[in-house]
C-alpha cells in the first residue's frame, strides 16, 4: 500500500511538474491573419498572407520560443479588384523579381528569446525569406489564446532589390521602399 501511494505521489509530482513547466500552444492557422502593406512612391498596396503551420512555447507561463511557417504561395493583394491589376501585381510579388515562390514557396520565423516587457515580449528570432536567413527583433502582445505585432521587414536584407532606390538610380516615381510592414494576428 505504501509503494502505491509512493507511486501516485511520484507520479503527480513529476505530471505537475511537467505541465508547468514547458508548454507548446499551436496556432489556428485559419483564424491566423497576416496583412501587409508595401509602400512606393506613389502610393501602397495591400494584402494577405497565410499561415502553413506555427506555434509558441511557453515555460513556466512565460514564453520562451516558437516557429511559424508562411505560405508564400498564398500572397493576395486587397487593395485592388479582379481585372484591374490584382492578378497582374499577385504574379509580379510571386515571381524572382519578388518573392520566387516557385523556388521559396515557404517563409520562416524562428523565436530565439523572448524577453518579458510591459505589454509583453521583446522578440529575438531568425527570419527567413526567398532562402536568406536574417536577425530580427519585435515587440509582441499576448494576451490569453492571442498574440499580435506589427514589424517592418528590410527587403532588401532577403535579396528582393526589385524597384529599390538603394541599388538602383533613376527609378523617379517607380521607386518602392525598401521596408515593408507585417500586421501579425495569432490565435491559438
């Protein structure tokens, strides 16, 4: 009787320890939004973005990593309307000019280290687009079963140098910024 109740003590200890201390929350890719904005000189575009995968790691109620795949292949433009100009710009951001999704149909975020801040975390991790694996760093909310960021992201760092006025001249009014913005919304 003894070695039972050892037993079921052990076991409670070593199941509560467990659970406390590292946990995986995935997210409900279809209910996971991503919205971009790329910005020229001229104007913006918008659009969409879908999640293939992800999730963030928690211990001890602290978040401690995570990893999310995109589906490159899933780029949509908001801004315009079927017939004018949507699908010509969703094939342009698709191609090499771009981001190559035949080659690169994935993009990939890597939390290295999350570090606690007063609206939530300060995020290190590893970016990877179009095969180029870059440093980045964003403050992220999380609040219950949702987290949130918005984050610009250097294009040109992931060798997308297309229409860029840092590596090429004369480009006038056909310019585009090089940094683009990411509205990032997590539900898990």
């Amino acid at each position: 009787m003894k070695t039972k109740l050892k037993l079921v003590i052990f076991a409670s200890i070593v199941f509560i320890t467990a659970s406390s201390i590292a946990q995986q929350k995935k997210i409900n890719v279809a209910e996971s939004t991503i919205e971009w904005t790329g910005k020229k000189i001229t104007g913006k575009h918008t659009g969409t973005l879908n999640f293939s995968s992800g999730f963030l790691s928690f211990e001890n109620k602290q978040l401690s990593g995570g990893e999310f795949l995109v589906d490159m292949t899933s780029i949509q433009v908001t801004d315009l309307e079927a017939g004018k100009g949507k699908e010509k710009l969703e094939g342009h951001l698709s191609s090499d000019d771009f981001f190559g999704v035949n080659n690169y149909a994935t993009a990939k975020l890597v939390i290295k280290k999350a570090t606690k801040i007063a609206n939530g975390y300060k995020i290190a991790g590893d970016l990877t687009i179009k095969g180029k694996t870059n440093p980045i760093t964003f403050d992220l909310a999380v609040k219950g079963s949702s987290a949130s960021t918005t984050l610009s992201i250097d294009r040109t760092k992931y060798d997308i140098k297309y229409g860029s006025g840092s590596f090429f001249d004369n480009l006038g009014d056909k310019a585009i910024n090089d940094e683009f913005e990411l509205a990032v919304n997590l539900k898990m």
